[in-house]
C-alpha cells in the first residue's frame, strides 16, 4: 500500500447538481418512478432500491487498498465517483443525502457550527445544543418526500440513532429498525426488500454503517485496523449484491473520505496567540475550520489566518467561499443560514490540521481526519449493482 500521492490531497471542488452525495437520493426517487425528481446521475427504473452507505469509505481509500477490497474496487472502475460536498464531514454530508440539498441549502453546515444570534455553537453530529432539528432544518426530506409517493421507507442502523437530533432534521420519515451488528443490519434489510418484492411494492432502504470511519479516527486508514473493516465492507457488499430479490438495485456510497495527520503537521490554535487574535469562536473541526471573528475584527482574522496558514489551506472569507460555490451555488445559500458560516473558513490542504488540544481534546488527539477539499475526502464511491448483476 501506498501513501496518498498529490492528486489524493490537492483541492477538489464539490460537484453539487451533477455528481454530488446531494444528487443521489433524488436521482434513486427517479429511478423508483418519482416523475419529477432530478436524476442528474442518470440511474436506472428500479422497483426497489437499498443505499448503502458506509461512513468514511472514499473512493482513493478503496482504490489503494485494492488487495483487501477486490469487489468493490473492480466496481469503482466502471462506476463514476461523487464528490462529498463542503465540508467533507458525517453531519453536513448526511444532511445533503437526506435532504437532497447542498450544505448551503440544508443549513448542515459543517460539524460545529454557530447558532445564529447567540454566542452558543451546536456540534450537528452530537446535537449538544437546545436547538430544535425541525426548526434548525425544515426542508422535507427526501425520505418523507418517498413517503408521499407511496414508496416504503425504512432506515437499517444503530438503534441509538432513531430519536437523534441529525436523524429527526435530515433522515426523518419512513420507518425504523434499529440492528446493532452489521450482519443484523444486512438481515434486516435484505428482509424488508423480500417482503416488499413478494408484495410487488416500491420500496427504499437505507443502511448505514459507521465502524469504518471509527477505525480510522482512531488508528488511521494506513493501519491494518482499518484495512481490516474495508475487507469487512468488501465481504458485506457482495454478499448484498449475491442476496438482492428480484427488481432491486443496490447502491454502495460514502459520506466522505479520510486523511491521517502526522503530528509534525498540526496547528494547535491553543497554543498559537496570533492565531487566537480577533477570534471569538473556533468552529468546524481539524480539516475544515468556521472561525467566527470578533465584532469588527473578520477583515483582520481574515488576513492574519491567510498569512499564518499560507502553503497549507485555502483560507477564504464568508463571502468568498459562498461565491466560490463550497456550500452550493450561491444563490442556494439562504441569507438566515451564511451566518452559519464562519467569517473565516479554511480548508487545510496535503495532510495538515488545525487542532485545538485544550476545547477539542477528543477531536485533537485522533489520527485519520476529515472535511477539506482533498480528492481522499472529497471523492466517494457510487457503486450500482442491479439483482442479478456483478461487477
């Protein structure tokens, strides 16, 4: 196995309305026979549909570990990628595939993000703020839009995540069925397919598995732990594709990718004072930072963040960002929700970081991160795989 080359860590932007994570659910209505529901990636008529998607799974990763994935990276060469959206992270990504929306749009903006006209922030991952989800995001869902269709919904994950605050603003509607163990998951949903199959039913799954990305949080995506669960996902995957019913299509995506940070290559904001200068709130996480400047000081948090990070991030203002289309196209960008966005966001380029090891002590102490612009966090797998078909 390799290191990541520099077409791995260079920028990528997102390619929201063409082949974006927001573009894929409402492509898999079309597909289901929604009539009006965009279908920008040109998927197939199908009757039954199960996304898969594996949390921190990027398409280089299964690329350059080809030896312990073999079906999944056969598929990757006759199947296009997607680009995760901005920031490449769990709570924005999960809320452009649930919502159809670009981050932008959505209002899931990142994974620590400023509560508008307050001096609290709101972690969207852990909704660790009083803040209501319907309210915070209120677009239908693309599950409740399913629903309305007459398309039969069920969510296959951790029990945990049923009543969650990322759950009820971005995945709400349909049914639930909580399965710890991902062989129950793959059970579960492989039975709601057949019943729905016999039924002659449209129906939509949804399964999610998160142990990949925890893998490598913690032990980096070049350990063998890591490689370990790939080969896991690998085995899962097939064995879906062999135990499809008749009328179903499978698809195998991400919600980002992963880099893994050297310690020789973090920035502690902790302990840096000119990088504390005019800043009012640190956001965001590691790879993709929303600074919040202090009254007055944005224009100067601005270029003193530009100067101190030159070579290692794209450090742009709000407006920049916005207009630049990181979030979405700009028009798409609410004026209530930009406040949302740092006065300052910076995408940290190659492998760096800008940790915080006194606020962020869990964040600071992981190995592999993740929510820059990098083709290892920005492309994911699209892999389709219709019953009866195999790579």
């Amino acid at each position: 196995m390799t290191s990541p080359s520099v077409s791995d860590t260079g920028p990528v932007l997102p390619t929201y309305g063409r082949s974006a994570l927001s573009d894929l659910l409402p492509a898999v209505l079309a597909a289901l026979g929604v009539a009006d529901a965009p279908n920008p990636l040109g998927l197939a008529p199908t009757r039954r549909a199960c996304v898969f998607l594996v949390d921190g799974m990027g398409a280089r990763l299964i690329e350059r570990n080809a030896d312990v994935a073999p079906f999944m990276a056969a598929a990757l060469r006759t199947n296009p990628d997607l680009t995760a959206g901005f920031p490449s992270t769990t709570a924005a990504s999960i809320g452009s595939l649930g919502t159809g929306l670009p981050s932008g749009a959505s209002g899931m903006l990142g994974y620590r993000v400023l509560v508008p006209g307050t001096h609290r922030m709101i972690n969207l991952l852990r909704w660790d703020a009083p803040v209501d989800p319907v309210e915070w995001q209120p677009h239908e869902t693309v599950f409740e839009r399913a629903e309305r269709e007459g398309i039969e919904v069920t969510q296959v994950t951790a029990a945990r995540f049923q009543d969650s605050g990322l759950t009820r603003s971005v995945l709400r509607g349909g049914a639930f069925t909580g399965a710890e163990s991902l062989a129950n998951r793959v059970t579960g949903a492989l039975a709601i397919l057949r019943d729905a199959a016999e039924r002659e039913a449209r129906a939509l799954v949804y399964l999610y598995y998160a142990d990949l990305d925890a893998a490598g949080h913690v032990n980096g995506v070049a350990s063998e732990t890591w490689r370990e669960q790939l080969a896991t996902v690998d085995a899962t995957v097939r064995e879906l594709v062999d135990r499809l019913p008749a009328g179903t299509t499978l698809y195998v995506t991400a919600d980002h990718g992963m880099v893994d940070v050297p310690a020789d290559h973090r920035i502690d904001v902790d302990e840096d004072p000119e990088l504390q200068v005019g800043v009012r709130l640190l956001g965001g996480e590691g790879r993709a930072r929303h600074v919040y400047a202090k009254p007055g000081a944005a224009r100067d948090v601005l270029q003193i963040w530009r100067e101190a990070l030159e070579d290692i991030a794209i450090v742009r203002s709000r407006e920049e960002a916005i207009y630049e289309g990181w979030f979405g196209s700009p028009e798409m960008v609410a004026a209530d929700l930009a406040p949302r966005i740092g006065d300052v966001v910076a995408a940290l380029l190659d492998d760096w970081a800008v940790i915080a090891t006194r606020r962020e002590k869990l964040e600071s102490r992981l190995f592999g991160m993740h929510g820059s612009l990098s083709a290892a966090e920005q492309q994911i797998p699209l892999l389709v795989f219709a019953s009866g078909q195999a790579p």
